[in-house]
C-alpha cells in the first residue's frame, strides 16, 4: 500500500494516544514499512529501507520510527488476512495536491492551470537558480527604503524569506520526487490523508482529485487502482458557540465527500477523534488506520465488514422540523453523549443557526426557533469537534450539507501560504 498525503498522514507511534501500549507488542515480522525519499533527481529516489514492526522484548523504541496510522493499519490487515504488508509512506507537511500531480497536469489541466500560472506569476521568474535571489533583491530593496526612512533612534525589520517562498508547494515537485519513482512497486491501493491545505480552494477539490487519480493509476498501469482517503479534522477541538458561518475546513470536508463518490474510491472519518487540548494535529491516530483497514477489508478484499458511518440520504419538513433519514445505521442512530451536536439549520433567507437535534429512529429531528421554515441543514459545518452522531457499529457520520448554495471557496484557485 502507498500511503501519501499531508502531515497528518505521519505522526510518530510513541507520540500518539495508546501508541506505546500498541508498540511494545508489535511482533509482526512480515509487516514492513519504508519512507520514500527524492535524491534531487527527477523520478528517482534513494533507497527505501525497510523497517519490521517487531518490537523485540516488548521495547517500543524498536519501532518508534512507524507512524500509528500506517502501524494500525497494516496490524488489522495482517491480522484478519494473515498475509505479509508492506507499506510504503510518501506523505509530506504542508503539502497542496497540485503538488502531487505531473508538472505537465498542473499546466494544462483546467482545474489546476489557474493555480499554476499565478504560482509562477507570483514567484517569477520562476526557475531554480535566480528564483530565491530575485525575491530576496526585492525585499531587500523594500527593507533598505524603510531604513532609509527609519528615524535614528529605530531599527527597521530585516527582510524574510516568505513562506509562499518555498519549494514543497511548487506544482508538480513532490509527484516527480516521491511518487512517480514509487511506481515500479506494486501496490494494492492508496491511502490519501491531504486537504488541510487547500481547504480555501475546496470547491475545485474535487475536480483536481479525479485528476490526481487518474494521474497515478496512469503511471501505475492500474485503471481501477483504489483510493481511500480519510475526511479531514481541520481547526481546533475546542467548541465554538459563535454563529456558524464561513468554515473553509468543513467546505474540504464536503468536497471529500463528494470524491469519495468517484468509482474506486472510499473514505473514513476523522473529525470525532480531536480532543479541546487538541490543535489539526490531533494524537488519537491509532483509529484512523483501523478505519482505513476496515474500509480495505470491506471494500478491496471483500470482507462483510462495516466500515462507514450514518450516511445523509435525504431530508423532508414537517412544519418547523427538519427532518433527516439516514442509511448505513447498523443497529440504528446513536449519540456520544447526552445531546446530539454539530447541526446548523437554515431558512430561505440562508441564514444559519445553531439547531437542537435528536434522534427518532433511522433520522435525525433538527430544529431551532431562529427558523420557522427550515429549507437546509448541515452537520459538522464548523472549526469545532462536538459533532457526535455515530451509527450502532460505533462509526461516526461524516461533514455533511443538505444543500447546494455557494461555498465561500468557489472561484478560489490559488493560494500563497503554504
């Protein structure tokens, strides 16, 4: 399996909620995890140096190097299969998808040629060798008018280099350096944890995710190649009690719940596992590769085997009550907790409101008194992690939206931070 995506996609075991306890008794000889790194040429990489998660007399230091979700994963794998796995990781932080396509994509391909030709108008002339210094003469400019200026008592702010500056987002870099020299490695499908990045331009998401796929199954020779990707947590775990508004990581949530429509492939849930202490990088890594193996098993090795959430079917009104119907239930609707949470409600006027909900059954009862006449209802739709609706196999509902109003990302195709 390749596993690639953002930082999220790594995260040291030992660092991670119950990593220890799960490393000190990993005896899996046959599972083996490598790093994929580039060696500064073009579609080459040095050599990937393959790690056995064996902790040998129960010291996890032994595998401290694997990262919980690959460790999860695979453990759940080998351990239902009783078959070798071997995990190659090419994921890196920060990380925007025009990246993780060819240079050739990010040129000509609609959904990404906006990003690309304002990337390089924002860093012209763009080519490795004066790039850094014309960027550097034109701050260093700016810094020398303001010291000019500067009275004689003040010291005027040295030039830095920008974050927009760096070379990990330049489009097609990290397709050319970690994954097209992967290919000549069989694999049995993809996990894809990325998004956090581009989550101003989530409404483009899925059209450059098509493409992406299409681009790797292409340089595997694999039309059908699977792809299960994992449904963001982006903010904090802290609740907000503000009005629900402009939440560019629950857009990249929606997004990727409409890519996981796209044949061969899949995707798992993430949001419900941030704790309020917890910031993008959460710690309660170890369930997302269970989920991601449960997907696997379900989907790719044919398992009769629950691996989805509540999924949102259809909504109808009953006067001030909206009401939601859900399939995938498996054993019916169940709240973490004493109060259901994470639903806004909308009129016609689009206003949103946070709502009361309760479960009735396979749907869910979503109301609140700011609207008489509901027309829209969206779950999860915030930068807080209160959202707790799961089903009876213990599996949580994905960031979902009733309607197809605007988002605040449409028409976004590029961004300069990394």
């Amino acid at each position: 399996w390749l596993l690639s995506g953002q930082s999220n996609m790594g995260g040291p075991i030992l660092q991670c909620i119950g990593g220890k306890d799960a490393a000190s008794q990993a005896n899996m000889p046959n599972v083996r995890l490598g790093f994929v790194y580039p060696n500064g040429e073009a579609g080459q990489m040095r050599d990937v140096g393959w790690m056995k998660a064996v902790a040998h007399d129960g010291n996890p230091a032994h595998v401290k190097r694997w990262i919980a979700i690959h460790f999860a994963f695979a453990k759940k794998i080998h351990e239902t299969l009783n078959v070798p796995v071997g995990l190659i990781a090419a994921n890196r932080g920060g990380t925007l998808i025009s990246t993780w396509v060819p240079e050739e994509t990010a040129q000509t391909d609609p959904a990404y040629k906006g990003f690309n030709e304002q990337f390089w108008e924002y860093n012209a002339p763009a080519n490795r060798q004066n790039r850094y210094i014309v960027k550097l003469v034109s701050e260093v400019r700016k810094w020398k008018s303001k010291y000019e200026k500067a009275p004689a008592d003040k010291k005027p702010t040295a030039p830095k280099l920008r974050a927009d500056m760096s070379w990990r987002n330049r489009p097609g870099q990290h397709y050319h350096g970690l994954i097209q020299p992967s290919a000549p490695f069989a694999m049995r499908g993809v996990l894809w944890y990325q998004g956090e990045s581009d989550s101003k331009m989530s409404a483009i998401y899925p059209a450059k995710f098509k493409r992406l796929m299409a681009d790797w199954r292409k340089a595997w020779d694999e039309p059908k190649l699977p792809f299960i990707t994992v449904q963001i947590s982006y903010g904090s775990g802290r609740f907000d009690d503000g009005q629900p508004g402009v939440e560019f990581g629950a857009e990249m949530r929606q997004m990727q719940l409409e890519c996981a429509k796209l044949p061969d492939t899949y995707m798992v849930v993430s949001h419900d596992l941030m704790r309020p202490e917890d910031n993008v990088h959460y710690l309660d890594k170890l369930p997302v590769g269970d989920r991601l193996a449960l997907a696997a098993l379900a989907e790719i090795y044919g398992k009769d085997i629950v691996y989805q959430g509540p999924m949102f079917e259809k909504i109808s009104v009953d006067n001030h009550k909206a009401i939601l119907h859900f399939s995938h239930t498996h054993g019916g609707l169940k709240v973490k907790g004493e109060t259901l949470n994470g639903f806004s409600i909308a009129g016609a006027d689009r206003q949103w409101h946070w709502a009361k909900a309760h479960v009735d059954g396979q749907t869910v009862i979503v109301q609140s008194d700011a609207v008489a006449k509901p027309v829209a209802v969206r779950y999860g739709w915030s930068g807080y992690r209160n959202a707790n609706l799961f089903n009876g196999a213990g599996l949580p509902a994905p960031t979902f939206r009733t309607d197809d109003w605007p988002l605040a990302s449409d028409g976004n195709e590029f961004t300069s931070s990394d």
